[in-house]
C-alpha cells in the first residue's frame, strides 16, 4: 500500500468536517496563486451569466431535477 494510499484511509476515518477541511488544504497546497487575467476572464464570465439572467435568455434548470440527476449519478456509481 503507497503513502497515499495509507493517507487517504486514515483520511476517510474522519469526521466530514475534518474531511472537508483536509481536502481544503490539500488543494490550496497544489492551486497555483490567481492570476490577474484569470480574475478578469472570470468575471466578465460572471458578467455574461448574470445578464443572461436577466434577459431572459439563460437556461435554468429547477433545483429539484438537478437535485434528482445528482442523486442518480450518486446512486450509478
């Protein structure tokens, strides 16, 4: 069994919380620092969205059937 490997049991041993916290970390410590570009693509994305939105021409989908299709993917897993 790797280190990894060893970790990630000792890992799902805790408590969801801890869990979450964890993972939190783990991916702080691989994501690489916010560019400024990256923060200004991103925001005219968010832009975009939100008058999308308010125009009318966005497509939404109810937070029940997103609810449902996540809940199916869980269970086909």
């Amino acid at each position: 069994m790797s280190d990894a490997e060893r970790l990630l049991k000792l890992a799902m041993e805790l408590e969801p919380a801890e869990r979450l916290s964890l993972a939190t970390k783990l991916l702080d410590s691989v994501e690489e620092p916010e560019s400024e570009e990256w923060s200004k693509a991103w925001a005219a994305e968010l832009d975009r969205r939100i008058q999308s939105l308010r125009d009318g021409t966005a497509e939404t989908v109810s937070w029940e059937t997103v609810r449902e299709e996540a809940l199916a993917r869980l269970r086909n897993r």
